[in-house]
C-alpha cells in the first residue's frame, strides 16, 4: 500500500490524464453513472481535504506575525496580481463562458498548497517561511477572497449566493481544518511526533490523490458529461487561458521575488517561499467549491478545468524548483544572481 500511495504522489499528473480518458470511456462504451452531490462532496472532503489539514498547521501562523513582510508580499501576488492575471484571460478567451469563468476566478483566490512546502523543504529555503504563508494565505481566501471578492470578479453572470459561499467554505474548509488538527494531535499522542513525521505525514499526500482520482473518474463518469464527448474541442477553450495563468503567474512572481532580494526586502530563502505559494493553488478546496456551490450541469467543464490546471502545475512548479528555486534560496538580500 505504501510503494502504491508513493507513485500517486510521483505520478499524479500523469494518472490525472489516465482517469479522464477512462471516465469519459466509462460515459461512451456503459452510458455513465446518475452519481447524487453529496457522494461527490463527501470523497472531496474526507478524502481530498481532510489528510491534507492534517498536516496543516494554522497555529504557525500566530506565532510568526511578528514578521510580516513575507505575508504582504505573498498576499500582493495571491489577491491583487492573481485574480488581475484571471480577469485578463477570462476577457480575452472566455467571454460568453460565465461557468468556466468562475472557475478561473476561483483558482487565482485560493492560493497554496502542499507542493508549496515540499519544494520549499527541496530548494533548502526556509520552511518556517512556507509553515505560515500556507495558513495565512488560506485564512485570507476564506474569509475576504472568496466571499467578498470573487462576486466582484464573476459580476452578473452567475448567480452568486454569498451566504452559500460561507455555508460552503465552513464545510470543505473549516470542518476539515478541525478535524485534521484533531486527528494530528491524537495521532502524535498515540504513536509519538517521530512515527507522525516519518511514516503517517509522508502518505497523506498520497492518500489524498487517490481521493483526486477516485474524484476526476466519477466526475467524468457522469451521464450529463455526453455533451462533453460531443464536443471535445472545448478542452482547448480552457487549455489556453489555465497555460496562460500559470505562465504569467511565474513570471509576476518570479520577477516580485527577485525586486525583494535586490532590494533587501527579503533573503532569497524566504523569496523563494513567496513564488511557491502563489505559483502553487489549492485546487483541492477549489473542486469542493465547485461541487458544493454551482449546479451540477456547469461543474463539469468547471472541474475539467480545475483537473488542467493539476496537470500544469505539478511538472512546473517541480521544474523551476530543480532549476531555479535553490539558486533564488541561496540568494542574500542586496544581491543578484548571475543567472538571472
């Protein structure tokens, strides 16, 4: 079981493709599944979420607001630049398009995930850096981003219920958040901090991408995605404006990291920790949005875009990590690398 949950985790981008052809084979050889919401939302969140706020520790957060440079810096890119980046690719490509919109608009506020600690932990940054930029930067979505920005961003198109918003991110956040703390705390009483970091925090990532394939095949296993079979050029509809986002996002964020370490704002340890968790997003929270808050028959093209931006992000960010993020680590504040 451990060797199958280590090669989800190597190979969850790729497996993410697999999945997706299997569902919609799934749809056109059986004729899919009537699957009801709250199987799809329950996978999501006690399978998707739940192991990753496990090993989230928002209570990092309070114990580092004594430096708050690298949190403003993070929350510029995450809440100003990314949702400005979506709004450019949402009016140029997607016009017309209000589901596939918001779900565009969804992913630039909901920033950080786990990758963002375990390349921060490869370059030799700072992880106490990722340790509370991770929580701040999810607190900050939950209760400005999502609620208060995102019906700015989707506008008249879409019927958006803010009090559903709440509703929702109480259950694919918050519940998830204190049932992880919990169970952590149970897990390090019972078995001790050494088995915890050793063997149980290393698999949960793994166990959480199965839940993301269990997830994507369902989805795309669903009778109402026949339309979808039907039009397959639609994937380039969303292909476009997702390589769009994540290209500028890198070059926002690479650029913002490196005027903080010339100008001494901030060493390059803790720079390298601003690109991650803005170049990184939390498409977990983001699926349960999706299939908790809008109607079934819009979530699917919405999902398949969440499921695009997977496929792009892990190898990305897993490249600039190897070629990039050690040398903007070992970068003093002041100074600028050669290579740049």
């Amino acid at each position: 079981m451990l060797s199958i949950l280590a090669f989800v985790r190597k190979n969850l981008h790729w497996m993410m493709i697999v999945v997706i052809v299997l569902g919609l084979a799934n749809l056109r050889i059986f004729g899919g599944w009537e699957l009801p919401r709250y199987l799809l939302v329950g996978i999501v969140i006690f399978l998707v979420i739940f192991p990753v706020m496990i090993n989230t520790r928002f209570d990092e957060l309070f114990f580092h607001l004594k430096e708050p440079r690298p949190i403003f810096c993070s929350l510029f890119l995450n809440f100003i630049i990314s949702p400005l980046i979506a709004w450019i690719g949402v009016t140029i490509f997607l016009q017309g398009r209000p589901d596939i919109a918001s779900a565009m608009f969804l992913i630039s506020l909901v920033p950080t995930s786990a990758m963002s600690a375990a390349w921060t932990a490869f370059s030799g940054a700072r992880m106490a850096t990722a340790l509370y930029l991770i929580p701040a930067n999810l607190l900050f979505a939950a209760f400005i981003g999502l609620p208060f920005i995102f019906p700015l961003l989707v506008g008249d198109d879409v019927a958006v219920n803010k009090l559903a918003i709440v509703k929702n991110i109480l259950l694919v956040f918050l519940i998830p958040l204190i049932l992880g703390d919990v169970t952590r705390r149970v897990i390090v009483r019972l078995k001790g901090m050494d088995t915890y970091q050793k063997r149980i925090k290393p698999e949960l990532g793994g166990i959480s991408g199965l839940g993301v394939l269990l997830l994507i095949f369902l989805v795309m296993s669903l009778k109402r995605n026949a339309v979808l079979l039907n039009n397959l050029d639609m994937i380039w509809v969303i292909v476009i404006p997702v390589v769009l986002y994540y290209l500028l996002m890198y070059v926002f964020g690479i650029s913002w990291s490196l005027f903080l370490v010339r100008r001494g704002v901030l060493p390059g340890e803790k720079a390298v920790v601003v690109v991650y968790t803005s170049v990184a997003r939390h498409i977990n929270i983001c699926l349960a949005l999706v299939l908790s808050t809008f109607p079934m028959e819009s979530a699917s093209l919405m999902i398949l875009l969440l499921v695009l931006c997977y496929i792009v992000q892990v190898p990305t960010i897993a490249f600039y990590a190897q070629h990039h993020g050690q040398k903007l680590a070992a970068m003093p504040p002041g100074r600028s690398s050669g290579t740049d």
